[in-house]
C-alpha cells in the first residue's frame, strides 16, 4: 500500500478511501493487541499459579524430608546407643515377666533405668587418673575397656539369673549378682573399679520382679492342679455315693420282702406281737436313715470328714497332715496317701464327720498357717506341729471329737528298726 500511486483526477476520494482503510487498520490492530494483552495476562496467572503449587509441593517435600532426616539422625543415635549396650552384654531378650499384667509395668520402667544407667556411664565407677605406658590417653582407654569388659561379665550373670530364677530361690540368685561383683572389684582393684550401688539394687530390683512374677505362676498352677485334683475327687465321692445308694436301695427292697414274709409268717403262727412287729420296722428304719444320711451328704457339699494323720518314718515326730476328704469311706483316701510315695504308710490321729468339712479344714490351717512346711504350694498340707497341738486348737474351738489318738502307732516304722542309719551306697 505505501507503494500505491495516486492518480491525478479523483486524488481526494482515493486519499478519503486510503483514509478509512487506516482507521479500520488501526481499530483491528488495537482489537488484537487488546487480545493478545489478555492472552498474555491469563497465561501469566496460569504461571503464577502453577509456580505457586509447584513452589507448596516444594515446600511439602522440604518438610517430609527434614522429618526423615530427623526421624534418621534418632535412629543413628539409637544404633549407636544399642551399640554401647551390646558392648556391655546388655541386651533386650525375652524376660519371663514383660507380659505379667500385674509386673509388666514395672518392670519396663527398671529395664529403662537399667538401659539409661549403661548409656550414662553411671553403671561403674572407676579411677579417672590412670596412665598407661606414660601416657593419660591410653590410660583412659585401658580404664574405659576394662570396665566395659567386666560390665559385660556381671551384665551376663544378671541375664543368666534372671532365666532361672525360680519361685523360691531369689536369695541364691541375689548372691550370685553379689559374688560377680565382689570378684569384679578384686579384679579392677589396680584402677579402682566397682559396680555401681545404684546400678546393683536396679538389677536386683529386676531379679526380685521375675522371682515374684514366678511364685504367682507357681500358685497359679498349683490352684489349677488342686481344681483338677478336686474335680477328680468329687467324681470319685459321687460314684461312692451312687454305688452305695444304689446297695442300700437293694438292701432296703430285700429287707421290706424279708420284714414283710417274717410278719405274714408271724401272724399265721400267732407270734406276731407288737415287739416282734417293731423289730421288725426297725430293721428297714435303719436302712432308710442310712439313704437320708447318704442323700443328705450327696446334697451338701460341705459334710465330709476332717482328717489328722502323721508319718513318723518319712517325716518325724512333729510333723502332721491335715486335710479333709468327701469319700464314703474316708480311710480309702488315707491309704492313697500313703502309697509307695512314701516309704510308710501314715498313723489316723482324728478322722471325724464334719457339717463343714472344708471350714473346719481352713480354721485348722489358718491356726498353723506359720508352721506349714511348704509355704508356696497350698496343698501341700503339711504342718510343723504335735497331734497334741491340733487337738487343742480343735478343742478349743468347739468341735465335737468322738476318738483322738496322740501318739502313733508307726508299726511299719518301728518293725523296720526305727532311726537307723542308711547304709553306704555301693
């Protein structure tokens, strides 16, 4: 167009069309800039925006990265704490009372200061002015190694009681710890080297958690033995009781036919007189009493007989058993008692029926509870005490007794030569 020649005639019109063409120029070029312009804006915005996510998701990941690297920097630190431990024989095994729901607890927290007591040097003490060779820096580390060294020998010991420590025999586990570390101090004598008081009542503290967790595992098994016991002993008395309703009922069907022929045979001869008849009912009186005793103790699960019996051969002279039993026939379960388990079997001092059989038992144990030989397990129901001595407290309580012996027989005992001295095992 800047090339277009204006002819001579007809200039101004053409001049009056170039004009308007420029104008319609212009206004489209002010459309497609004003166009352009927000394009340009909206795709600014866009990049604003997108920067700006980008830039959150930036931050996003600056912060989980700074969390692991945080979360890593603590597992470093408890490598090398785990580290330490290992090297004085301090580990996390499986301790027999982590899961006892009265201890756990506890003993968690002892197992900490333990842990905290090692990681801070606090378990040993020894002497800080050393030298080795005339040098102070290898006399600190002839110092650190050693102790580290016999840190480990008493932390294995302590390990090695608590796995077998036993209801029963803290006191010689105790003495064990207390022995290392006697040995301990006289082998580090030369730099004054001891375990720790503090660090010994923690570990001792932790053998007494495992022996007490123990003893309550002990009872446990011993109640659970003793229902078994009694769950069998109650089918034993009830099959005595049907066995013997069911003679007694026999007995009874047998005696009524023989009352009943002795009666008819009695009055067809004219002998059957008032004395003769009630002799007669008597007989079956008695058998019917003995099914309504029976009935009675089948029913009330407290009657049964209350025992007192003793082994002079097996156990001396002031030593007896008490204990109480449901059977028909009680002395069938005082010779279960002395089966071949012991060398003898046992002199009755009392054996009497009892209302409440297991009440009677508990007062008598109670009464002698300080003297029981086996204070752990309950049933084992052995007293340090005379026949002389029960039969008192029995008396004293009022409790009817028809027979009591006080001094036993021991036949078996005293046919065998009574305290002899065993012979010499070839």
């Amino acid at each position: 167009m800047a090339d277009e020649k204006i002819p001579l005639f007809g200039g101004r019109k053409r001049a009056r069309e170039l004009s308007e063409q420029l104008s319609q120029l212009g206004a489209s070029d002010l459309v497609e800039v004003r166009r352009q312009t927000d394009e340009a804006r909206a795709a600014h915005e866009q990049a604003v925006a997108k920067a700006a996510k980008e830039l959150a998701s930036l931050r996003e990941e600056v912060a989980r990265t700074r969390a692991e690297l945080d979360h890593l920097r603590g597992e470093v630190v408890d490598v090398r704490d785990a580290a330490v431990l290992q090297e004085v024989s301090l580990y996390d095994f499986e301790h027999p009372a982590e899961n006892s729901v009265a201890l756990g607890a506890e003993l968690a927290q002892v197992r900490a200061e333990i842990k905290a007591s090692v990681a801070g040097g606090r378990a040993t003490r020894a002497t800080a002015n050393f030298t080795y060779n005339n040098s102070a820096a290898k006399g600190k580390k002839f110092v650190a190694d050693l102790s580290k060294m016999m840190l480990a020998a008493y932390n294995s010991e302590a390990e090695n009681a608590v796995k077998t420590v036993k209801a029963g025999n803290l006191p010689a586990a105790v003495q064990r710890l207390r022995n290392i570390a006697v040995r301990i101090e006289r082998y580090g004598k030369m730099i004054d080297l001891v375990i720790q008081d503090d660090y010994e009542r923690l570990r001792q503290r932790e053998l007494d958690l495992t022996s007490r967790h123990m003893r309550a595992l002990e009872v446990e098994k011993e109640a659970e033995r003793a229902r078994r016991a009694e769950l069998r002993e109650q089918a034993k008395v009830e099959a005595e009781l049907k066995r013997e309703r069911e003679r007694l009922e026999k007995q009874l069907r047998e005696e009524r036919e023989k009352v009943r022929a002795a009666i008819a045979k009695a009055q067809a001869s004219g002998e059957a007189t008032d004395e003769f008849i009630a002799q007669m009912e008597a007989r079956i009186a008695d058998t019917e009493k003995a099914i309504t005793d029976l009935d009675y103790r089948a029913a009330n699960l407290r009657a049964g007989f209350v025992y007192v019996i003793s082994n002079v051969g097996a156990f001396g002279e002031r030593m007896v058993k008490i204990g109480m039993t449901r059977r028909q026939e009680p002395m069938d379960r005082v010779r279960e008692l002395g089966d071949a388990s012991v060398p003898f079997g046992y002199d009755v001092h009392a054996l009497f029926f009892s209302d409440d059989a297991p009440g009677t038992e508990a007062m008598l144990h109670r009464t002698f509870a300080e003297r029981r030989v086996n204070k752990i397990n309950p049933r084992r129901e052995f007293f340090y005490c005379t026949p002389q001595e029960v039969l008192d407290v029995l008396q004293g309580s009022n409790v009817p007794l028809v027979e009591f012996t006080l001094e036993p027989a021991a036949e078996e005992f005293r046919q065998s030569g009574g305290l002899i001295t065993a012979p010499n095992a070839v």
